[in-house]
C-alpha cells in the first residue's frame, strides 16, 4: 500500500463551518431535537469565531426545572 498524504485546505474548511448551509444543518438538528421537547424550550443558531452553532435552551421557569429533574434536552439530543 502506497503513503498517503492529504493535507487539508485551512481557508476552504473554515468557510465550510460558517456557512449558511452549515447552519441549516445545525438548525435541523435542534429543530428535531426541539420536537421531542415539550412547550418552554427555544432553539438560537449564530456564527461563531470558528463555526456556527445551535442551542437547545429552556426559557420557562417550568421547563428549566423539567431540564433540572429529568435531564430532558440532553435525552432530546440524543434522541
């Protein structure tokens, strides 16, 4: 078997992690998540210094303390 090289092209995946079709990506998978989730819990995307990101939050006190008791977004996520 012959040697391997592959070197990655820096600028071209690090546009690829910020980019809109990134983050829709990211959006679909915290919108799926956020479907097994009952009513209180709210789904944010941004940009970040590196890559997009998606957050899962609880914004009611009563689903704070559902995330609190049954660790709900994270059984969510994993789904």
């Amino acid at each position: 078997m012959a040697n391997v090289k592959v070197s990655l092209n820096r600028a071209g995946v690090r546009e690829l992690l910020r980019s809109e079709e990134m983050k829709s990506i990211c959006m679909n998978y915290a919108n799926n998540a956020l479907s097994r989730l009952p009513d209180g819990y709210e789904v944010t995307a941004h940009t970040g210094t590196n890559r997009v990101n998606a957050e899962v939050k609880a914004e009611t006190f009563a689903a704070r303390r559902d995330n609190l008791k049954n660790n709900s977004i994270l059984k969510a996520v994993k789904g």
